[in-house]
C-alpha cells in the first residue's frame, strides 16, 4: 500500500493514499461487513487552507486501518437504527453536512446512512454518537 502520513506532534495526524487505493479499501470493508460495493463513491468536500478538519482515520504506514477493517466484524449491542439518528440530529437542530464534516463523511454517504440505504459499521456509528454527543447505545435499536 502507498501511504504518506503525516505527523503531528510525533503522532500520525494524516494517512495519504492514492484514491484508487482508498475505493480498494471501502470495497474490502463492505465486502468484511457483507453488504455490496458502491461503484460510484463520492469524495468528501476539500477543506480550505485555513480551515483544521478533524482526520477522517488515524492510521500508519504497518497497517493501522487495514487493522481496523479485519475488526468491522466487532459491533455494538443491538443494530444500528437510522430513523434514531435522523430523529436526534435534527432535535440538536444540525444539518447533515455539519454532522457528515464531524464524522468524516460526505454528506452523500450520511444521507445515505439516514435513508437506509447504507449501514454504517462501527467506527462510523462512534464516530456519529460522538458528533452527535450521545452514547452509541442511544442510536441502536435494542428492540425496544
């Protein structure tokens, strides 16, 4: 894998990769949750100059991401429940573009979270329940 990171303080801020490498990547991860690959995945919005986005994975040239990929398997308690998150988003009064830049999305793939049309694995489910700051048990359906 050709991966640049960079650093931050002694400490991997950035993993830049070649965009033909990083769709192998979501194919694999689709692929480890069992759902079908997308063909057409829309790059997330470029940040300004002076704008700090948060990263969207901190990984490191021994393979950090490819670890977190064979551990998609590990979710959280019951499933993951779109109309949940939809419904809290909106009652903090955020749209989806503001959460989407929080979580490291597009807002394509957020939108395509709420409608179902996407299952988010794990990390991306923390990551919404950190933007959104609520615990992960909050945006899954227990059967309640």
């Amino acid at each position: 894998m050709n991966v640049q990171v960079i650093m931050k303080d002694g400490r991997p801020e950035w993993a830049v990769l070649p965009y033909s490498e990083y769709e192998a990547l979501l194919q694999k991860l689709e692929q480890l949750e069992g759902k079908p690959s997308q063909q057409a995945v829309e790059p997330a919005p470029k940040p300004s100059p002076t704008a700090s986005p948060t990263p969207r994975r901190a990984s490191n040239a021994s393979g950090g991401l490819m670890a977190q990929l064979e551990q998609v398997g590990d979710s959280p308690e019951g499933h993951f429940s779109a109309d949940k998150m939809q419904q809290l988003r909106q009652g903090k009064g955020l749209d989806q573009a503001a959460v989407a830049r929080e979580v490291g999305i597009s807002p394509v793939y957020l939108k395509q979270i709420e409608s179902g049309e996407r299952e988010p694995g794990e990390p991306v489910i923390r990551n919404i329940a950190r933007a959104l700051q609520v615990e992960m048990s909050q945006l899954m359906d227990n059967g309640d």
